[in-house]
C-alpha cells in the first residue's frame, strides 16, 4: 500500500515517472515491484526497511508498517 501510493504520488507529481525510474530509485528489480504494486506478492521484510529509507520514513514509522502487514522485522 505505502509503495503503491507513493507511485501513484510520484506519477501525478510527474506523467512520465515510470515504474521502471522507481524501482531504480528504491534499488529493486522492475518486475519484482510491479508483483508488488499489483498484488500478486508480498513486501518482503528486507525490501521495505531499505524502500522506507530510501522513502525517507524514520525506523518507527518502517516498524509500523512492518507490524500492520504482519512482517517478521
């Protein structure tokens, strides 16, 4: 959901912002987010604590989202 949102902030803020520019942002493989934002697989643990940081959130707000979807931290 936060990586989904963000893309969608990032596209309205900026037509031609792909997924493949975010991806690259967030250092993770194109296809492996677009599994994500499309629901076909879960964040995994590691790949959240590293897209938050890279998102700016601090380590509290990235436990939170750990807990809320129920992610081993």
């Amino acid at each position: 959901d936060l990586l989904k949102r963000e893309f969608e902030r990032r596209k309205g803020a900026n037509g031609r912002y792909s997924l493949r520019r975010m991806a690259l942002d967030l250092a993770v493989d194109h296809s492996t987010l677009s599994q994500i934002l499309r629901g076909e697989r879960k964040v995994p643990g590691t790949m959240l604590r590293s897209a938050g940081r890279r998102l700016g959130l601090s380590a509290e707000e990235i436990s939170a989202y750990l807990a809320a979807e129920q992610i081993p931290d």
